[in-house]
C-alpha cells in the first residue's frame, strides 16, 4: 500500500469525525436516543456509582454537569437549516449560570 492510498484511507476512516459531522450528528440525536445508547448508559452509571461509594463531590459534579449539558444543548441548538437566534440561546445561558452556581456552591461555599 503506497502512501497515498494510506492517507486516503485515513482521511475516510475520520470523515465522520470532522466537526461539522459530528455537530450535525448532535443535533439530530433525540434526548431518547442519548440516554439508551448503551455507552453513554454504562458511563454515566459507572461514574455515578464511583462517585457515591467514594463520596466524591467533584465526580459527581461532573456527572451533574455532563447530563445537565446535554440536555441544554440538545434544547438550545437550533435544528439543522435554521438559524441561531437569542431566544433559543437564552436558555442555554440561564441553564450556564445554574450549573456553574451549582458547582461553585458545592465545590467551594459548602466545603
């Protein structure tokens, strides 16, 4: 194999990877979708069960953060073909600012 068929190869091995694939990706998933992919199941659960027995408030805060995040996204992103406008991102912003006053509050006022 000569290195230019090596690097086409490639080059369609990560096509799905490239951001604009993996944006349109995102916004095409639905919230069911999401959660009962067994991946994203499995990860969260194994997190979620590592947090608890090491009563880390960190992990947990992460996980908060990772599930809070795709649920904001997923209602703040417009669908494919329509354009980003305030009201869609209004949300997104108010759903930032109690998520990050969660994680302060937990992470450094109640310590």
């Amino acid at each position: 194999m000569d290195k230019q068929q090596m690097v086409e190869k490639t080059t369609e091995v990560l096509t799905p990877f490239e951001t604009a694939n993996l944006m349109n990706t995102i916004q095409n998933l639905t919230l069911q979708q999401i959660f009962s992919h067994p991946i994203v199941l499995l990860v969260a659960a194994g997190t979620l069960f590592f947090g608890v027995y090491r009563k880390s408030t960190p992990i947990l805060l992460t996980l908060f953060f990772l599930i809070a995040m795709i649920v904001f996204v997923r209602i703040a992103l417009p669908a494919p073909g329509q354009e980003l406008v305030l009201s869609s991102v209004l949300p997104f912003i108010g759903a930032g600012v109690v998520i990050g006053g969660v994680i302060i509050y937990f992470s450094m006022i109640k310590n």
